[in-house]
C-alpha cells in the first residue's frame, strides 16, 4: 500500500517537519507518494530536503507536482524538476523549462558530490553574489566571504556525508516574520549525518552507559566545539568560520540531523537552539539565513 | 635568491586548467603538494615568495593546507606571500591561529607586515629587525628599550616562527 503524505502549502524548514513525520512512520522501501498539489511555495530547504526524500528510499517514491502554473514554473526554474525527473515517479504534467533566469535564484538546485562539484558552485555564485548581496546592503567586502561560507558548508557534504547532497541559494522577501529580504543556502544530504561521522574518529571512546550521546551533543560537538571526525587539528573549522561570518551579518544558522536540530539564533529570531527527539531523517539539513541590512 | 610561486599557475597546473578558486581541502592538498615539490629542488635553505594575486576566494580548508600545513612540513624553508586580499587575509589568519603560526606578507607597495597570532612586542621586534635589516639582541634592545635578554627571547620566537633569519648571534630580515 501506498503512503500518501500531503505536502505543506508552504513548504519551509519549519512545515518541513511534518514531512519528516509522516516518513518516519514508513519504513524506507515502503511506496510513499508525495503530494505536492495544494504547495503554493517553497524555500531553499523544502526544495533540496525533497530530492532528499527521494535519494533515502529504497523504492522509487512518487511526486505530484503543484497545481498552480506561477509554483510549477518557479520551480522549474530553481532546477527541482530537473533533478526531480530522475529520482521521483513524478505523476503529473510540469514545465520543460531549463533552470535560470529567475532573478532571485542565486545559485539553481546544484547537486554536490565531489571536490569539483564545490569548484563550480562557486566559480558559477561569485558574479551574482556580488550584486544580489549589494541589493541587501551587504558590504561588497562580504561577498567573499559569503562564498567561502558557501564552500565550506558545500565541502561538509563531500568529506563527511557519504553521498551527494544538493545546494540552493536564494533571496526573498520575508515580509511577515522580518519585513525585509533575506538570502538564504540551504544544503541537505541523506548520507551519515553528523553523529555517525564523529563515531568514525578513530580511536573514539564510546560514552559509558548512561552518559547522553545522541545527534544533539554530536551537533553541539561540531558545530560549537568545533570536533570533526579527522584527527587533524586544522580541521573542523568550517563551520567554525561560518558561525563567525553569520554573527558578523547577523545571520542564522541551523543544522538538523538525524534527530535533532541545532541553530546559532540572532537576536531578530526566536528560534529554539537545541531542539531534540525529532523525527529521525538521515544525512544533514543546512540552512544559513542572512538578512538585508537596515542602515542606522 | 627568491623563488617566486604563481599560485594560480600552480593551482590549474596541479588541479584544473579551468580553475581560478583555492577552495576544498583536496585542492589544498594538491597545490601545497605542487609547492613542496618546487621548494624541495632547490638545496639549503629556502625562501620562497608565494604570489596570490590571481587566485579569487580562499577558504578556509584551502587555507589551512596551502598556508598552515605548508609551514609545519617545510621546516627547512622562508615564505612570504603577496597579491592578498582581505578575504584571503581572514582565511589565512585562521589558519594561522589555529597552529600559533606567523607569516610575512608583502602589501602591493612593497612594505611587509605579519600575520599570525604575535604579541605586540614580538611584532615590534619583529619590526626593528625589518629596520635595522641585520642586529642581534642588544640592538633590538636598544631600539626598543628592553633588556638584551629579554629582546632576545623574542627574536629566538621570531625564528622559531620562521620569519626572521638567523645568523649566528644575528638575527636578518627576509631580502
């Protein structure tokens, strides 16, 4: 039998949730169908976290597109039924255009898989970057490093993930949570996840029973203690600089993996930090959220 | 003599024709492999002058590799880099920072300055050393007003961080 998960009118890193509920309750080579026809919207995340969806079964999962023209087109833009083709029993008509040409779509779906995947993503970035952060008052100065941010979190995928993973980068108006335009990346995998890749340090020690290992400390490792699984002291600094170049531009980070969710919140979001006991999904989700700047 | 390092040749030599960026650790591992090869064919002790100034983005993994990782292996060797912008500069001080590391960078101008995680006084004799050219420890001393024992524990700092040169009682800034 088929499970039927009806996808969110808006889907986002928050209402993506629910999609990872309802699959948690399936096993992964049950037949799901995911029901897209009512979705009018969709961030960065939603999109890359979907052809993650479908990388994590073991049994071609279907997808009916959303029903309206101006949704369908958006995404067709972004590259999702691109990639969407391969990896979805997609049923149901959506537009052959080639992604590009949507102004607010800083980098389309890019599939990540090796070292020169993370080459092209940034050599295709660097020119739009500089204008579109420009429009968000963005120091110039910035763009740089916005690029290398998107690098790292990009390299993430390729030495500890296991499989590919995709990227997306956009702008938008965040009109009812911030009344102002945001950019975001958001970069989602379905490999090992953050607490099976530390696990493979070698020589680990395994926590003694009862002391607390779960994806949460495994988050709180790498991402505020900087612990990466190679024993090599300049690694695990990405994420590292990356929490730096947010605080900077007041930007948001949050990572979700396996069960739990970290976030690096500013002071114009109200997000819970560590967030834990969520809906098991494999591999990492990124989402880093930069607003535009207000002048003084 | 100075052995100078296009860095970009290096990284579409060792990488990719088509490549521009030093990002990703592999394209780090690769350009700083190219680099130790180049060194190491010349005997004795090396300096080398490492030229950013066609390489666009730096990160921080390339950084670490290219920079960092190149400092601790070549211990038998001087480097100095130019062409660095100020997203490279953040990178590499990263870097640096992580291991206690110094690097000597050249601006456009010519003029030279440290990198790394230094305190004042070290920069200072640092400094004297790039003025005077050629001094021991009394006439860094002098020229800071410290005690000769004491200047001299920061040159020997200097040296051990590999951006001064030692000649005997002497200490020499980079030519």
């Amino acid at each position: 039998m088929t499970q039927i998960i009806s996808l969110p009118l808006s889907l986002d890193d928050a209402s993506f949730e629910q999609v990872f509920q309802a699959l948690s309750q399936s096993a992964p080579d049950d037949k799901v169908l995911l029901d897209a026809r009512h979705t009018r919207w969709a961030t960065p995340y939603g999109l890359t976290a979907l052809l993650t969806v479908a990388q994590t079964r073991t049994t071609t999962p279907a997808f009916v597109p959303p029903e309206a023209d101006e949704t369908l087109s958006y995404w067709a833009r972004t590259g999702f039924f691109s990639h969407a083709e391969s990896l979805y029993d997609i049923r149901g008509p959506f537009p052959k255009l080639r992604p590009g040409g949507e102004s607010h779509v800083l980098l389309e779906i890019t599939e990540v898989t090796k070292s020169g995947d993370v080459h092209d993503v940034v050599e295709r970035i660097k020119e739009r970057a500089q204008k579109i952060l420009a429009e968000l008052n963005i120091d110039s100065s910035a763009t740089m490093r916005f690029v290398v941010t998107l690098s790292e979190v990009c390299q993430n995928v390729v030495e500890h993930a296991g499989t590919s993973g995709w990227v997306a980068v956009q702008t938008y108006q965040w009109k009812k949570r911030l009344g102002r335009r945001v950019v975001q990346i958001a970069v989602s995998d379905g490999g090992l996840g953050f607490r099976r890749s530390l696990e493979s340090l070698p020589g680990r020690q395994t926590p003694a029973s009862g002391d607390r290992w779960d994806d949460g400390m495994a988050l709180e490792e790498a991402v505020i203690q900087g612990v990466s699984r190679f024993r090599d002291r300049g690694r695990g600094q990405g994420l590292a600089n990356t929490r730096n170049f947010l605080g900077k531009w007041s930007g948001k980070l949050s990572i979700r993996s396996g069960t739990a969710r970290i976030a690096i919140v500013p002071s114009w979001d109200e997000d819970t930090p560590l967030c834990v006991g969520l809906p098991y999904f494999p591999g990492a989700q990124v989402l880093i959220t930069i607003p535009e700047r207000i002048a003084q | 003599m100075i052995q100078t390092i296009d860095l970009s040749s290096v990284l579409r030599r060792s990488v990719c024709e088509l490549y521009s960026n030093l990002v990703t650790r592999p394209t780090g591992v690769a350009v700083r492999t190219e680099i130790e090869l180049l060194v190491s064919e010349r005997s004795g002790v090396t300096l080398t002058m490492i030229d950013f100034t066609h390489v666009g983005l730096l990160d921080y993994s390339c950084a670490d590799e290219v920079v960092a990782k190149l400092l601790l292996r070549a211990t038998n060797g001087f480097f100095i880099c130019r062409g660095l912008h100020e997203a490279h500069v953040d990178a590499i001080e990263a870097a640096l920072s992580r291991y206690e590391l110094a690097l000597v960078v050249e601006a456009a101008d010519g003029a030279r300055c440290l990198l790394g995680p230094l305190a004042r006084e070290e920069r200072l004799a640092w400094e004297a050393i790039a003025k005077l050219g050629r001094a021991d420890a009394h006439a860094v001393a002098g020229e800071l007003a410290l005690e000769p024992a004491y200047a001299g524990g920061l040159l020997e700092t200097l040296a051990s961080r590999r951006v001064v040169m030692r000649a005997g009682p002497h200490y020499l800034r980079f030519p």
